[in-house]
C-alpha cells in the first residue's frame, strides 16, 4: 500500500477473482454448441413459452424440459441500460449498451451487448440482429454483440470470449469458463493504517477498547462488543497459540503451497480476537488446538505494510496451552 505523507490513511488497489468452471449439462449444452455453429435454440415450457437462453426445468410445473426450439438471431430491444466507460473483460471496449433482447420466436430475453454508438442509438423496441465473433468457441460470447438491423459494418474493439475449458478439437463443448472479477480501491482506516505501518517495522499494533478491556488486531475503529472507539494502541508480541485450523489438502489454481498445509486461526499472546494465517514448520498432522506458535519473518529488505511480512507462524515447543485459556476466542 502507498500513503501520501505518513499519517495519511493508506490506500491500494484491489484485485479479487477466479476462474469460475462448470459443466454445461444437456440444456446449457445445447445452447453453447449451437451458438458454436452460429445458431441461438431455445426451450419449449409447459404453457408453450419459449425460453431463450433455455432452462433446465420449468417455471411452472418444475419439470425438466426436453423440446428444443432454434429461434432467429434477430430480435426486439426490450430495455436497456447506457455503459459510458466500459471496464475492462465487457463485451466491447467502447460506450455501448446492455440491453434485454428478445429474439424472434423466443418469449423470454436474453442480456446482451448492443452497439449503437451513442445514447441517442438505441430506444425499446429497436430492431436488432447479433453480429458474431469470428472464431466461435461454444460460449455465449460467440455473439459477440447486437446491432441495429442492417446497421453499417463497423466492427467495434471488442473483448475475446473466455477460454474453454479443454477439450478435443472438435469435440462437443462440455465445460465452460467464467472469469469473475472484483477490482477496486481500498482505503485502509486510520487505525489499520498505524498497523499496516507498523508491519513495514516489525511491529504488531493492536487496539484495546475502553470499556470490555478486549484487544483487537487487526484494529477496528469501534469495539463491536460496547460500540466505543477503541482509542488505545497495544504493541503484541509475535508469539500465540493456534486455537482452530484447517488442513488443506485439495490443490486449486493459484496454490502457492504444496498441500498439505495448515490455515490456521493464531491468537496473539494479549490479544482477544485470531486471525488467519499459514503454520508451517511441522507436519499438517502435528498441528493441534493450543499449539503455542511464533512468527516466522521474511528477510528484513522483503518488509512492507502487509501481514505478509509474515511468511508463517511455526511450533516454538513450548507445551500447549489449556484449552479454558482460549475456550472463548474460537
């Protein structure tokens, strides 16, 4: 994180993602095979409606469904909502629209991108047609977006589809990928902040409310024990105990460590509340409830204003701690 000045409350930019996977089953995959040939098919229900994108089971008698209609690629703008700066991953990467479009021959709508150049380019009841990519993958960005009913050819920047998971050449598309991401900018309160400094010199900072005596760290601007600010700072050392853990032993993209490992739940010596963190230095095992652990520091250079200037907590040897001493921290 980076501050201006040095009681400035720091702030950063912040990335949360991950891939999201899943199997088609035999509706969705249907449809993303199709959209693969340049085809858009719906589903039939019960009262006769035509759902577009198909579902599984029907709104009305909750049974599975089975008849599989094609509808047009040429649709009705239902509604629709103007994007001014698009982000980064959305269809196309000029202003355009997300809009409700049903298809010709489907009863429901289907959420797409419209390019339409400008607000004034699109209204309800517009008469759109799907424009789609180049190389179709099985995804529903195989259309890569509507425009107007012979609208001038003029392809805008647009985004390439997310990738397909696996699978043979050729080979019906089974499994698909959804990129999800959360990007944004943290602020840190003031008093994270002095902790977060704190950490870029080897210290960990808590804070003690006023009134139940309890230590918190992370600290939180208010107790939420009494609802008072917690005004008081508290130097911790770098020694506790573990008081729950998780063994993990299932790897997932982006794994750092070899399983298995610990995640374990490290209540500070003089400190009321735990927080997450690597125990390593032992077999997963070996860990246990009480486990009296220290923290196991990064090279000096390696410091800055993060909790991982902490590689992990390892086993000091000590005997474990009685289970009453952190009974009411779990």
């Amino acid at each position: 994180m980076n501050a201006v000045g040095t009681t400035a409350p720091l702030s950063a930019p912040l990335d949360v993602g991950f891939d999201y996977t899943r199997s088609t089953g035999p509706v969705l995959g249907r449809f993303v095979n199709a959209l693969r040939e340049r085809r858009v098919l719906g589903v039939r229900g019960s009262d006769g409606r035509v759902h577009v994108p198909p579902v599984e089971y029907d709104p009305v008698t909750a049974a599975p469904l089975t008849e599989f209609v094609e509808v047009s690629g040429e649709g009705t703008v239902v509604s629709w909502s103007w994007v001014v700066e698009p982000l980064a991953g959305q269809p196309l990467q000029r202003p355009f629209a997300f809009a409700l479009i049903a298809l010709d021959g489907a009863d429901t709508s289907l959420l797409h991108a419209v390019d339409a150049g400008s607000p004034e380019g699109i209204h309800t009841g517009m008469r759109v047609e799907a424009r789609w990519a180049a190389e179709p993958v099985g995804h529903i960005r195989d259309i890569a977006y509507f425009a107007g009913v012979n609208a001038p050819e003029d392809p805008p920047p647009v985004s390439p589809p997310p990738p397909v998971a696996d699978r043979d050449e050729g080979a019906p598309v089974s499994t698909i990928v959804t990129p999800v991401h959360l990007s944004y900018q943290h602020s840190a309160s003031p008093e994270e902040s002095r902790y977060l400094r704190g950490l870029a010199d080897g210290k960990l900072i808590g804070q003690r409310c006023p009134a139940c005596g309890k230590v918190y760290i992370p600290p939180r601007g208010a107790c939420p024990t009494d609802g008072v600010p917690t005004t008081t700072e508290v130097f911790l050392p770098d020694t506790g105990i573990v008081t729950t853990f998780c063994i993990v032993n299932v790897p997932f993209l982006g794994q750092r460590i070899q399983p298995p490992y610990v995640a374990a739940y490290v209540l500070l010596d003089g400190a009321d509340i735990a927080f997450l963190h690597l125990v390593l230095g032992c077999e997963a095992d070996e860990v246990r409830m009480g486990m009296r652990v220290r923290a196991a520091w990064r090279p000096r250079e390696e410091w800055t204003t993060s909790l991982e200037n902490i590689a992990h907590f390892e086993p000091t040897g000590e005997p474990d701690a009685p289970y009453e001493s952190f009974a009411h921290h779990l």
